[in-house]
C-alpha cells in the first residue's frame, strides 16, 4: 500500500510552475520597440534618447502589431496542433497541450480569419493544413468512438480540399513548375498533400522528439523572424529636402532623411547613415515626402493577377495613387515638373516658376 501511494503521489505530483513564461509576453512588444530606435540611431546612444523623446508610441506599435497580424494565427494554430498531438500520441501530457486546451475555439476560428486576410498567397495552402489538422486532432479528442465524425473530418474532408486547392492553384503552379521556382512550388503543392497525413497522431516513440522539436523551433524562429521584419519597419516619415546656405537663397544641397521633429526654428533630420541633422527653417527651400522602397519580389508567380507574395488584405484594398517619380528623393535637384507653382515661388528661383 505504502509503495502503491507513493507511486501515486509520483504520478500526480504537480508540474513544475511555468506561469512566469507569461509574465514574459507584454515585455516583447517592448524589447522589440526598444530594438527597432537602437537600430536606427546605429547604436549610438545619444540619437537613441533623441528618437524616444521624439518619437511617437503610437507609430512603433502600430509597426509591432502589424507584425502581429501574421504571427498570431501561425502561434495560435501551432500550438492547437502540436497539444493535442502529443496527448493522443503519448497518452501524456506537457505544457503546450495544457496551454491548448485554454484556447477556446472561436480563437482559433479568429486567428484562421486573420491569417486569411493577412498571410500572402503562397502561405494560404499551410493555413489550410493547419486548420484541418487542428479540426481532425479536436474531433478524435473530443468524440474518440465516433468513426462517422472521425472519418469525415480526418479523411474526407482533407482529401476533398486539397484537390480543390490543387485545382484552384493550378496556374501558379504551372507558373512556378515553368519558371524552376522550388520554393514557391512547394509552399503550393506539399500543403494540400500533406493534410490528410496531420489530422491523427504519429506513432507513439517519435512523438517527444516530433513534437518538441518544433516546439523549441517555432519557439526559436518566431521572436527572431518578428524581431527581423520590426528591424526593418519605417518608422518616421521619409523626406527629401532641398536646403540652401544662406536664408532664403537658392538650393545647394539635396538631403533625404527621416524627420524626428519641427518646430518654428528648426527642423531635425536623421540621414539614412545614422547621423542627426539640425536645419534652420530659413534654409529650407522645398521638401518632399519621398515613398519608402519597397521590397523586391522574389518571384512573379501570380494567381488570377494576384501576386504570390501579397496577401489578400492588399490585393483587395484599393491601389496606391500612382504619382511620378520626384528627383529630389533620388537626391538630385527638383526639376520644374516637381515643384508645384507656390513651392517655385517660395524657392525664390525665376527658372522654375
């Protein structure tokens, strides 16, 4: 008896306290705000204090959440998947598969909205294997002896959709089969393939090194892909401006620089090499708000039109207003056609009224 009670007490003995992991979540919006001004300013200190004191909350947020957008849903449905995973693998249970159960449903049925209007094109069919693998791991937990519901949703259902999605994605497929794009084929075809293979668990000895292999991978690959795009997020407006060397003289110089701030006398200027600038208003002759350079696609496989790297957010949102390039944010003086009359006027030059 005494042996059977202390096995007992062995078997129910309490999981070690990780609660204070989460204590640890609102400090990583913060780090990564932190980072973002550090990385800016060149790490030198003194811009640093200069960007927090100028430098909007508001806009470093709004950076962190739009990051958010698509790690969140790819969080909530990993860890929906690899909880019940293990539990109907092992028979056991550890920290992700208790963390799972608190995810109620309708936030995965949120976090599966939010990836669809949120994650590009090419990342869609893994939304997809995600949500069937967490549907057919929830059925098989919650009706275990229903072999009607556990066929349907583990087998038909999977199989039904990834044909569908093949058919639909045919096009970019044949794209990416003509143009050698490995990648992009893959992140296509593998998802709707391998979906009917995620809805049921995997054989008990390989489960621990499956499931927490990517675990800490996910938990690994997150923060440092989140913290890469809030790097390289703008945050102050991109300005070209054209400043001269004595008040209201003609234009000497072309500067292109983010402004921190503005005032009555002084306009502050931080140059794409790190360095702050101070100019005098009365030097000032036109600015410009320059667009920020957009990244280059890496493939121009699209579907219907719609590029493989947009998200369906941007492709239905209305286009940007297309303007002509302007000479100053290229660094080079301001041509007639880019002052407009009152900005030629305020320059002072006759040749560009």
């Amino acid at each position: 008896m005494a042996a059977e009670a202390g096995e007992t007490g062995r078997v129910r003995a309490p999981q070690r306290n990780q609660e204070w992991v989460l204590t640890l979540l609102p400090a990583f919006p913060l780090v990564l705000l932190v980072m973002r001004l550090w990385y800016a300013s060149r790490q030198d200190t003194q811009t640093l204090l200069l960007l927090v004191q100028y430098v909007s909350p508001l806009g470093l947020l709004t950076t962190v959440l739009l990051t958010l957008v698509w790690v969140l849903p790819a969080v909530v449905l990993a860890g929906r998947v690899l909880g019940p995973l293990y539990r109907l693998s092992t028979r056991r249970s550890f920290w992700v598969a208790r963390a799972a159960d608190r995810v109620p449903d309708w936030v995965v049925a949120v976090a599966v909205g939010v990836g669809l209007l949120g994650w590009q094109l090419r990342f869609l069919p893994t939304l997809l294997m995600l949500t069937l693998a967490v549907a057919g791991l929830t059925v098989r937990e919650r009706r275990p002896l229903d072999r009607t519901w556990i066929r349907a949703v583990c087998l038909v259902v999977p199989v039904v959709s990834g044909v569908l999605v093949l058919l639909l994605l045919r096009p970019a497929i044949m794209q990416a089969l003509a143009q050698r794009d490995v990648a992009t084929l893959i992140l296509l075809t593998a998802p709707p393939v391998l979906a009917p293979l995620v809805t049921g668990p995997v054989p008990a000895p390989a489960a621990p090194l499956v499931v927490h292999g990517l675990t800490w991978t996910l938990a690994v690959l997150f923060p440092l892909v989140a913290g890469v795009v809030v790097l390289r997020s703008p945050i102050l407006p991109l300005t070209a401006m054209e400043i001269a060397t004595k008040p209201n003289g003609k234009a000497e110089q072309v500067t292109i620089g983010y402004v921190i701030a503005s005032d009555d006398r002084l306009v502050t200027i931080l140059e794409r090499s790190g360095a702050v600038r101070f100019v005098r208003n009365d030097l000032l002759v036109s600015q410009v708000l320059c667009p920020e350079p957009g990244g280059v696609p890496h493939t121009t496989v699209d579907l219907y039109q719609w590029n493989v790297e947009r998200s369906a957010l941007s492709w239905l949102a209305p286009a940007p207003v297309a303007i002509p390039p302007d000479s100053r944010c290229e660094g080079r003086p301001a041509s007639p056609y880019d002052l407009t009359p009152d900005e030629a006027a305020i320059s002072g030059d006759p040749g560009r009224e």
